[in-house]
C-alpha cells in the first residue's frame, strides 16, 4: 500500500502580542523566499493547504500560513473568558510583525486574503522596509457594510452555520463544490464571536481610506488581486484603492469570488504564478 | 402588449416557475436542500410585483400558493425585481447577481418582517429560493 503523506509541516510557537504570550499555530512547505500567508477573517490557515502541495510554489518558496490568535488550532489568549474579542489595526500589524520575528522571517513576502487583504496595504505604508513584496487577495481600502454583523453570535442562531450561510455567496458558481464546502466547513468551525471580532477590525477600525500615502512600491512592490464574484470586495473598491498608490498592479480573476486559494486553487493558481514569478525574477536581478 | 403589463406578464410567469419547482422538488430533493426540522415560518416571496406564500412546517413546505387572501399574514418576505429573480436563476449568475445579498447590495432584493427564521435558517432558504436554477447560458441580466 502506498502511504501518502502530505509535504505540509504543522507546528506551534509563543508569540508576545501586545500584552499576551500566544500559542501560536503555523503550517509551512517549501523552501526558498519566505511566503508569509494570512487568511480570511472567521477562518484559519487551512485555506493555503492547496499552495503548499503545489510543487511549483514550494520549490521557490517557503510558504508559511498560521492561525491567529483565537483562530484554528491558536488559542486565544488566557484570559480570554473575560473579554470580547476584537481585532484592530495596531493589534493585527503587531500579530504579523511578531510572528515574523519568532519565525525568523527576513523579508519575507506577505500575501494576504479579505481582512488579510487590507492590512497588507497598512504593512505596505507603515512597514514596507519589512517585506519584500506585498499581495492583497479581495484587497481594498475600504468596502461598503452588507449585513449587520449581530447576526453573526447570538444564542439563538447557530454561529456556524450563521457565518458559513452569509460568506456562501462570495463563492463564485463556478467553483468545484468539493472545494466550496470545505471552505464553508472552516466558516462553521470558527469559536463564537470570532468572526464578529475580525470584522470590527474590517468595518469599523480599518477604513484606510486617504491613509495610505508613502506607499513605495519600487521598494516593495504592490499586487492585488481580486475575483469578479467577491460582492464584498469587488473589483471596483480594488480599482479604486490601487489607483490611489502609484505602481500597485491589478488583476481581476475571472470566475473566482472572495476566496480564491481555497474555493478554486486551481484558476487561482495561474493568477498567482505570474506574481511569485515576477517576485522570484526581482530577487534574482537583485543579487 | 405595453412596458407595464409585459413587466406583471414576466413576474407572473417566473412566479408560477418558482411555484412549480418548489412543489415538485423542495420537499423531496434532501442532496440540494437541507430539512431545517426545526422551522416553521410563513415566507412571502415576492417576484416583481407578483407573490407567492410559503407555508413551512417543521422544515415541511405544506403550501405554496400565489393566491394571496387581503391581510394575509407573514413572518418575514423575499422580494426582488424581476431582473434580480431571471439573473439569480441562470446556471451560472452574472458576478453581483449570484447571490441573495450581492443582489440586496445593488437594490434589487429586500428582506422583510421578522428576520430571526429566515437568517437562522440561510443556506436552506438561499438553497430554496434557487431550485429554480437551471436551463439558458449565462448572459448579464437587461
């Protein structure tokens, strides 16, 4: 019998954030330029599994994704009876930045989807030095509300299922159904209130709007791309935020909607390639 | 035929579609729509100006009717344009038209009344509400 064992390696780091030690959750492969992945709010690092068994990334790039703190296999904090949890700029830009620094990440590039999506843009105003290249997945600097978040951790409804039955439509039709219910099943997975927590940093603390100037994207270059289903973020707020930084790229996926690495990683896979390639090609002039 | 009575021609023949789709299918098709054994909510659906009652009962739908009594109560209503209920139910929606709430975004649906049965039960309504899904190409909606 063949055993089949997968290249992805799981592990578990402390991390100082703020005024918390975290246990943290990551999951890397490959090796090479460090590929640091963040994932959508209410979800967990699972959504990057396709990238990490894809040879062709793997070969070039050390692609890490972890859990954030109270998401996946990260605990929240100790503590974390007492409080209710919410994610704000400050406190996501210091999550990424010290999990570079416990992981030992020089430069690494960072790819972010949704809330990922926009703070790779705070990382590429405040801490472009930091990063070699920056990739927004459903990137903008600010996009219309289209519920209200409340519904998303009551008693009465099912948390799960609330927060899996809202996101559905962001899936394009045309994505395997295989892979559009395994993206649901990390929704209905999701710690209660967590997915709420994620969007007061989405609806109420992050419109960056006429915040981003400084933005040097020949120092560290900007790609964002966004699918044409994502309701959410559409292609018009991507549109918008990248013709406000001089030197951002956009691409609009066809036929791919608010998570493109997990609904669809095959399309998404030929969107994607062309960036690390250019990446790549940029770190190879460079030496 | 004038815009006006082409319009009410339109709604009524896609609200006798859904009617006709949801009583032949909804209660027997458990692969696509899920039995939410613990509902039981009286739904208008509303297509252009033409509507249609669902009466549910634990997860059972009992009734559905287009023939609406005056002061007919209901928990909660579905109501969309024409264009939105045409685009919703192509086998492959334009991007924005795919989906209950990418349409509520654009302005061509709306949520009604009393919401709690309807969003504790989401995936089985939107999963309902697109049984009729099915047959032309996609082409962006007029």
């Amino acid at each position: 019998m063949t055993i089949e064992i997968e290249p992805i390696v799981g592990r578990y780091t402390r991390v100082r954030i703020q005024d918390d030690w975290c246990r943290v959750y990551f999951e890397e492969a490959g090796r090479g330029i460090p590929l640091l992945c963040l994932h959508t709010a209410g979800a967990d690092s699972r959504q990057f599994r396709h990238l990490m068994c894809d040879e062709a990334i793997t070969a070039q790039f050390r692609v890490i994704a972890f859990d954030m703190p109270w998401h996946g296999k990260s605990y929240p904090p100790i503590g974390w009876e007492q409080r209710e949890y919410r994610l704000t700029t400050a406190l996501y830009v210091d999550t990424i930045l010290a999990v570079c620094r416990a992981l030992d990440l020089e430069r690494p590039v960072a790819m972010g989807c949704s809330i990922g999506g926009r703070i790779v843009l705070q990382l590429a105003h405040a801490h472009g030095t930091a990063f070699r290249a920056l990739i927004g997945l459903e990137s903008a600097d600010f996009q219309q509300p289209w519920y209200d978040t409340d519904w998303l951790d009551r008693a009465d409804v099912h948390g799960g299922r609330m927060c899996a039955a809202l996101v559905s439509g962001l899936i394009a039709p045309h994505s395997p159904p295989q892979h559009r219910h395994e993206t649901l099943w990390q929704y209905m997975q999701g710690g209660p209130g967590v997915f709420k927590g994620d969007l007061y940093f989405y609806r109420v603390d992050a419109d960056l709007r006429g915040t981003l100037g400084g933005i040097d994207t020949d120092r560290c270059p900007l790609y964002l791309l966004t699918g044409e289903y994502d309701f959410s973020c559409t292609p018009e707020d991507t549109q918008r935020t990248a013709s406000t930084i001089a030197g951002a790229k956009v691409t609009i996926m066809q036929e791919v909607g608010h998570f493109p690495m997990s609904e669809n990683p095959e399309k998404f896979r030929t969107y994607l390639l062309p960036v690390l390639e250019e990446i790549r090609g940029r770190e190879e002039r460079a030496k | 035929m004038n815009q006006a009575s082409a319009a009410m021609h339109e709604a009524n023949a896609l609200c006798a579609r859904f009617e006709r789709i949801v009583k032949q299918r909804a209660n027997g098709d458990r692969l696509r729509v899920e039995q939410p054994r613990t509902l039981s909510a009286v739904c208008m659906i509303e297509i252009g100006g033409v509507a249609a009652l669902l009466h549910i009962e634990r997860g059972a739908i009992v009734n559905c009717t287009r023939e609406l009594a005056l002061l007919t109560e209901w928990d909660f209503a579905v109501r969309g344009s024409c264009a939105a209920w045409r685009a919703l139910w192509q086998p492959l929606p334009p991007p924005g038209w795919h989906d209950l709430f990418a349409l509520a975004k654009r302005g061509e649906m709306r949520f009604e009344g009393r919401l709690h049965p309807f969003m504790a039960h989401l995936q089985y309504f939107k999963d309902l509400l697109a049984l009729p899904r099915s047959g032309s190409e996609r082409s962006a909606p007029q």
